[in-house]
C-alpha cells in the first residue's frame, strides 16, 4: 500500500509540474466514427489457472461486458486480438517460453465472458501493438474509424504499444480506465498516468458509455 502512495505522490508531483509549464494538458476528445477493440482478453491472461493469467483481470472484463452490447446495437466496428496458436515466432506477444507453462490452444481462446460475435473481426498478433504485423489499420482506414476505444490487458505492454501506435495512424486513442487492466496495480496506474500525459485519453467507464449512447446508429 505505501508503494501505491508513493506512486501517486510521485505522479501527482509531476502533474502539478506539466500544469506549470502547460504542457500534456490537451485532449484528443472523441470523433464521430469510433471502434472497440478488446485486447488480449483470451484465457492464457484472464484464467489464473495459466502462468500468465491473472484475477485481476477480472474488473475490465466487467467494463467490457458494458461496452460490447452497446457498441453492438451502434453498428460500429467491435475488434478482438489474440495470440496464434500454434505460434509461428520463437518470441511472440505470447511469449512461448518455459515463462508461460500450461499454454495451449485454449489459452489463445477469447474468455466466454466476452467472446466475439459471429463477423466480428479476431485480429492474431505476435507483437504488442494490435497494428504490428496485422492487417487492422487497413480494416479500421476501410470503416473511416477515427476514434479507437481501448480495452483489455495488459496495461502496460500491449493496450500501451495500441495506444501509441492509433495515435502514429492518425486516430485518436481513447483507453477506457475500467475496461484495462495489468498483473501490476503498479503499472497499471503509471501507465494510465503516462498516456493520458502523451499518448492518448484515458477516460471513465460512465463517460465512454454516455458517448457510445449519444451515437446515432
């Protein structure tokens, strides 16, 4: 817990010195075209029963299971991400290694709780970024997509790597605070912090609802 405190003090600090000099203080806001993009939520991260998986995760899955039914009744584009299963690199976004015992072909699997409807699109990553490597640029540019709300895990690696790449293509990169999550309560807020400072919004679950409401469908 003191580490926690610390954390925030510290962050809070550096805050108040970007209100000083006025610097990261802008938003991207939202645009009038957006998509949802679920990262990662497969069993491999969401199941504890994995090595890599992790309860904590447990909160964005709740976040997400908000979102899903109203982006769906909206028409906009709703995207997922996993890892391939068999792998076909030695280092992949799901790391292969001894680190990750126990994976398997239901690791890479979309968790139940938020499992894609038939038609919606399953992009297969082996790196952080959902853009690396993949076709989703090109799907997103293709449905004039200029908002990417961000959700999923982990916090600190691949909604990260998302969010600054969406930002590199010229979209503006929403992470959802609820519907993210990270192993590390540590990294999961320095990360948020850090975003929201350079890389994209980092906005409330309430508000990403009203603004999924408000869209005409």
């Amino acid at each position: 817990m003191k580490t926690i405190e610390a954390l925030r003090a510290a962050m809070a600090e550096v805050e108040a010195y970007y209100k000083e000099r006025g610097i990261f203080q802008d938003k991207f806001g939202f645009g009038i075209s957006p998509a949802l993009i679920v990262i990662d939520m497969a069993y491999g991260w969401t199941d504890p029963a994995y090595a890599g998986g992790s309860a904590r995760l447990d909160s964005a899955i709740a976040a997400i299971q908000r979102l899903l039914p109203i982006a769906r009744t909206k028409g906009i584009p709703v995207i997922y991400t996993t890892s391939p299963f068999p792998q076909t690199q030695f280092k992949s976004a799901a790391d292969f290694s001894p680190k990750f015992r126990k994976w398997d072909e239901r690791a890479c699997a979309i968790d139940e709780r938020v499992k894609p409807w038939p038609g919606e699109y399953v992009v297969h990553k082996e790196h952080a970024s959902a853009f690396a490597g993949t076709p989703l640029v090109g799907h997103l540019l293709g449905r004039r997509v200029d908002t990417l709300l961000i959700t999923g895990c982990s916090t600190s690696a691949c909604v990260r790597a998302t969010a600054t790449d969406a930002k590199s293509n010229q979209m503006k990169p929403i992470v959802i605070r609820e519907a993210v999550q990270d192993r590390s309560e540590i990294l999961h807020e320095f990360t948020l912090f850090d975003l929201q400072a350079r890389f994209a919004d980092v906005v409330g679950l309430e508000e990403a609802v009203g603004y999924l409401n408000g869209l005409t469908a």
